[in-house]
C-alpha cells in the first residue's frame, strides 16, 4: 500500500489530528477508493468480494453456533439437533453455516480457476498467488474440522480416515497421529481440540487475507486481456466502479446461497452425519464433503498408501509451483489458443476427479481416476513449462482502454503510480 | 466468450457439488418411487391431519421399539400437528416419567409434563438390543434426514434446479421401506431374524413388517369413517409425514422465509444492477465501444 502514495485529505481537525498519528484512513482511502482498477474486469474479478463476504458470514454465524455447542463426544450431535429446534432461528444459523461452507468453495474454485485461466499468478503476482493458496490450505483444515464437530457418523469416519493418512509419514507418523486425536483412536479430545482449531483458523484466514490483498495492492489486478494499466484511461477508481459491481455480484450469488439453505439445506451433505457417531459400525462408503471429492479421488488413486498421501499434498504443492511452472510470457488464456484448450480439459480432469471421489474405489473408476490423476500432474508439470516455449500467442492490444472502448476513447482516471512494477513481461 | 465460460463454470461447479449427494444403496436396490407429498417444494406446508395420523401411527406401532427423542411440548407447536396444548397435556399424563432425585435421594416416578421428552421403550441402548435381536432399533427423530439413496447422473444435477428441486428422499425411503415387505425371489434365502424388503439396502432387514390394513384406527369424519384408508400405504404416507416434520420442525418457517428472502435479493439484486449500469456509464460503460459523456466522479 505504500507504493501508491494516498490522495486522502484529512477534513476535519479530528481527522487531521488522527492521520498524522495513524494514517488509518488514507490507507482504507488508496486501498478501497482511490485504488486504481483495471476498467475491463469481469464478472470472474467480482469473486474476491465475494469470498470476504462469504469468510464474514461464517466468522458471525459460527460465532452464534458455538455459544450453543458443546464440543463433548456425548452431547455433541444432541446439542446440535437442540440447535435446530429450541434455539431461536437455530436451523437458519446452522444451514447458513453448513451451506455457507460450501458456497465459499465453489467461489474459492471459480476465483482460483480464473487465476489460472488469466495467468493472474504470473511476475510480479507470485506472492499474492502464494497467500492465496494457503488460504486455500486454511480453508480446507477448517472446513474438515468443521466437518467433524455435529459427530455424526461420516464426521467420525471422515476423521478417521483423513487424520489415519498421518500415518504414512515415515517414522513419526504414528506420533503425528496420537498427537491429532489426543489419544489411541479418534474420541472425545479429537472433538474437542478440533473444536478449539475450527474457532482459531478462522481468524488466520482473516489474517492472511489481509497480507492477501495488501499484496494485491501493491502489484495491481491483472485483468481479462493479461496486459498492465498503462495510462489512466486503462483504469477506474475503486469506488464506486468496483464497489457497486462487487455489491451487485454478491447480491446475486446471495440469492444463489439462499436457495441452498432455504430450499436445499441437506443437499450438499450427507444422509449418514443425522446418524450419530459410532465406533463400533462403520458406514457403507466413506465420503467426504464435495469440495474434498478431486483431492480424495487422487488419494485412492494410488494404489500405495504413502504414495497416495504424497500424491494429494503433491496435488496442491504443484499449484502453489505454477508461477514457476508456466514458462509463457502471455498471461491471459484470451491470447492463448493453445492453452485456452488445455485449460477447458483441466477443468473438465477436475470435474471428473470430484465425481470419482463420490464414487466406490472398484473397477472402470479406479482406472478413470488413475488417468485424470495423471493428467490433473501431466498439466502442471509437462503442458504448462512446455507450452509456453511452443505456443504461438495472438497479438496482444495495445491497451485495456482499447478492449474495453476501441479506438474511440473515454473518461479513464489519472493514474501516475497506479502501472503496475515492470519487473518482467 | 465470457457468458459462455460463465455458464460453462456455472453448470461445472452446479454438477460437482451435486455429485456430493451420495446416499449408500446397495447394488440392485431399486430406488423408492417419488410420492406427493404437501411439504415438498418451494410453498410446501405439512397437513396438519396428516401428521397427527403419523403420530398416532408412531404412538401405536412404532414406539413399541424405537425412541422420539422430542418433547411433548413440541407436538402443540406451530408448523407441526398442531395438537391443542390441552391435548397434549393429557397425552403426556399418559406415560410414566423417571425424574429425581427427590429429597430422600431417591429417583422416583411421576405423570409425564408437556415439558419432559416421549420416555424411550427400553431404558437404555443395551436393553433395547438385548430385546430386539442383538441390535438396537434407530431413534426416529431425524431419521427422515437419515436415510435417503443416489439418483445418480444426472439427476443428481436436476434434483437441485428450482421448481424441479427434489428433497424428500428420506419420506420416499420410509414410505418405501413400509410398504416393501413382500415374499423373497426363488433362490435368495433370508437368513434367521432378517425379513425380506425390496427397498432396504441388501434387502435383509431385522425389523418384521410392522404395520397391516386396519391395524391403527383413525379418527372418524362426520359420517362415522375415517376420511383417509385405513391401509398400510396410508400409515406409511402419514408416518412418513410425520417424521420429515420431527426431523424438520422448521420446516414450514424455512420455506416461508425463504420465499420472501429470495424476493428481497431478486428485487436488491434488479436494483443494483441499474445503479452498476449508471455508474458505469460515467466512464464510457463495460460494454464494448460505449459512448463515454457523463463527466467523471469526484474521485476520478
């Protein structure tokens, strides 16, 4: 944020005489107002907004819900179902909270595949990249855990498979897994420290989203045609550009989330967790929840335990590659022939993936789910560094003005500092 | 090329996330045939009628074995049977309630209040496996949202459409498992203690058929019958009711609101995009090759 020096004046003398001891306000003015902002961003670029607002939602609703939980092996799954029925609006909070799990995965899954697809990750963005995918990581960790807490029966089992896998690490992995379950099997400590991790990592997501967009501020947005802001016609301020076409995109996709919990809310989990957690009987198939379903389908993929473990961590540790990886010096798929096609596979390996993971490990889908998980690594780690040499990419315009109005021209924003660092390409 | 992508995304992500919705069923488990029932769909209501049938249905047949862990209370509550709280005063009087310790320190028994839980059959899971096979029958509370069975591809995709949204597989299952007992084919042999059903994963269930024609009385409409058949389809349709609303007590409140929440966001939503479009056109518009006249915002 430093990189671009504030345009706020203080009015007031309070105001004065706050900023000249904390310039609070002239960062929240050059961060979300004076920003300058790509003018031909789509409605891909709104999904940012979207995930802060998705992140806060679950922040105030599991807040409620855990002044009513009790994190016990005995009275957990009791305690919820009390939740649904005597708690004022109990069930609203709970399918908000449930379903809102979900609704942040498909925006986190169309914000990273956008990404991917624009080459939003590329110099000078790696960083930015990078704590967007731990974010991602964190996500996941708390999801899982959150996952657990109703201690129905595919939360049990789901923690008992997912923790189990620990102990393929060689040497320390059983360790590694007493410590996760706090004893010799998954129990009432399990529950309780996972209670404890799903309130803390919340607010280490909130806090890497702050690193997260100061980041962003410092380089800039890329944008659909992959070229940096040039000159003031190629950019917008923040507000109210941005603001209102972030405000609309999140009032549509609430609706999108409404109908999930006011017409939905049991679609997206599983039947099995209004079954409480039992040791003793274990359920028919093991599923984890949807967004987990590609990253599962790799797991059971390998036909080794340690491998399939490495082959899962190594499915996210080759995105967090991908700065690297991509050797094309053109960011956005739109001037990329070649990859825009190889892009739609991915995309299509990924769907795929999701629906193997929902599926029993026997037969055709193990072998679908040993080529996709193939493919989902041959991507990243031959198509992309080699495309990049091959691929000849269409003519870059001159300017996001020129895409956006033609030659015509129009009203832009004086932008001096607002180019992007020309570090490279 | 964008709204295609778009809608591309939208379908991609619609058909992952549905693929979620997996529900064991045995291979060569026929699926439960859909029923009509009144609390499905976006104005769904439950028949006040109807529940209180499946109550007696459950009260009569049912409880001998499994548990309701609700409270009377619950059966007086709006959105549900709708009992008169007189009713259920008397009803709870009924059964015996453990409560205690007194001042002697001793547990003792007393008449049931429409605060105090439906008491459970058996006085713990133990005793309820011991009388029952070596397995303790399922509470019956949620199980409504306990059950349920994979449509697969891709109706796993159609059931989540609006208007064509498809949520009641777990009162299909019940109705289904209710109704299923029937002879088993030549050559499958029902082990000791298992009975065969067509619609139960494995099709060897523990549970005998619990219900025939005639065997709960309804009460009597005007002109001394019961409105409804006194048939085993009838009881498993009113149980069937009357669980999805144990199960979902909110039920009729949810869809209310979510009616009037999603008009709010539809009207929001229409609203804000025309004050994003006039933004917008202050510096030429989104649109490709907008005329740019309006002069720019203080910030500009």
């Amino acid at each position: 944020m430093s990189q671009h020096a504030t345009t706020y004046v203080p009015k007031s003398r309070f105001a004065k005489w706050f900023e000249s001891r904390l310039p609070l306000a002239g960062l929240v003015h050059s961060s979300f107002i004076a920003f300058p902002v790509p003018r031909n961003l789509t409605y891909f670029w709104t999904f940012g907004a979207i995930l802060i607002f998705m992140l806060a939602a679950q922040i105030v609703t599991g807040v409620w819900l855990a002044m009513h939980y009790v994190p016990h092996a005995n009275l957990a799954f009791d305690s919820v179902e009390a939740i649904m029925r005597d708690v004022n609006y109990g069930w609203l909070l709970r399918y908000l909270h449930a379903n809102g799990a979900s609704m942040f995965f498909i925006a986190v899954y169309i914000h990273i595949f956008r990404n991917l697809y624009y080459g939003s990750y590329k110099a000078p963005r790696e960083v930015l990249y990078l704590l967007g995918i731990i974010i991602f990581i964190l996500m996941m960790a708390t999801a899982f855990m959150g996952y657990v807490l109703p201690w129905g029966q595919m939360s049990f089992w789901g923690a008992t498979v997912i923790t189990n896998l620990f102990s393929a690490v060689p040497v320390v992995g059983d360790t590694i897994v007493s410590l996760l379950w706090g004893g010799y099997s998954v129990g009432n400590p399990t529950l309780n420290r996972f209670f404890a991790l799903h309130y803390l990592l919340p607010f280490m997501i909130a806090g890497v989203v702050v690193l997260h967009i100061w980041a962003l501020h410092v380089v800039g947005q890329n944008n659909p045609a992959g070229i940096p802001i040039k000159s003031g016609k190629d950019a917008v301020p923040f507000t109210p550009y941005a603001t209102v076409k972030d405000l609309f995109a999140t009032v549509v996709f609430m609706m999108f989330f409404a109908w999930w919990v006011f017409f939905l809310p049991n679609y997206l989990g599983h039947a099995d967790n209004y079954i409480p957690a039992n040791p003793a009987v274990t359920p028919a198939h093991i599923v984890p929840e949807w967004y987990f379903l590609p990253f599962y389908a790799i797991l059971r993929a390998i036909p080794d335990k340690l491998g399939g473990v490495i082959a899962m961590f190594g499915a996210i540790v080759v995105l967090a590659l991908v700065p690297w990886l991509d050797t094309s010096r053109v960011r956005s798929a739109n001037y990329r022939p070649l990859y825009r096609q190889f892009f739609w596979v991915f995309v299509i390996v990924c769907v795929l993936l999701g629906w193997l993971g929902a599926k029993p490990p026997e037969g055709g889908y193990v072998i679908a789910a040993r080529i996709c998980t193939a493919w989902y690594f041959i991507h990243f780690l031959v198509v992309l560094p080699l495309l990049g040499l091959f691929e000849t990419p269409k003519p870059l315009p001159s300017s996001i003005a020129e895409t956006v109005l033609g030659k015509k021209g129009g009203a832009g924003m004086p932008v001096g500092a607002a180019a992007e660092p020309s570090t490279r390409g | 090329m964008n709204t295609r992508h778009a809608l591309l995304a939208a379908a991609l992500a619609v058909g992952t996330l549905a693929g979620a919705a997996t529900v064991q069923a045995a291979e060569g488990t026929p699926n439960p045939p859909r029923q009509s029932w009144t609390f499905a769909g976006v104005f769904g209501t439950f028949d006040r009628a109807q529940l209180q049938r499946g109550f007696k249905v459950y009260r009569e047949v049912c409880q001998a074995c499994h548990q309701l862990k609700i409270p009377f209370r619950t059966l007086a509550q709006n959105g549900g049977p709708q009992f008169s709280v007189a009713q259920v005063t008397a009803l709870a009087a009924e059964y015996k309630v453990q409560d205690g310790p007194n001042d002697a320190g001793e547990m003792f028994e007393r008449p049931g209040r429409p605060a105090d839980f439906i008491p459970p059959p058996f006085p713990n899971e133990n005793a309820a496996a011991a009388a029952n096979g070596g397995k303790a029958p399922p509470p019956l509370q949620v199980i409504a949202k306990a059950r349920g069975f994979e449509r697969g591809f891709p109706w796993f995709i159609v059931d989540v459409i609006p208007f064509l949204q498809y949520q009641e597989h777990g009162p299909d299952y019940i109705h289904a498992l209710l109704t299923g007992y029937e002879e088993p084919p030549a050559g499958f042999t029902v082990p000791p203690g298992g009975h065969y059903n067509k619609y139960f994963p494995g099709h060897v269930i523990a549970m005998p058929n619990p219900l025939s024609d005639g065997q709960v009385e309804y009460p009597k409409g005007p002109d001394g019958r019961s409105p409804v058949p006194e048939t085993v389809e009838q009881y498993s349709k009113d149980l069937a009711a009357f669980l999805m609303w144990t199960a979902e007590p909110a039920l009729e409140q949810r869809k209310r609101m979510g009616f009037m929440v999603i008009i709010f966001l539809a009207v929001f939503s229409y609203l804000m995009y025309y004050v994003k479009k006039k933004v917008w056109a202050q510096v030429g518009g989104e649109a490709e090759g907008a005329p740019g006249t309006a002069p720019l915002g203080p910030t500009g």
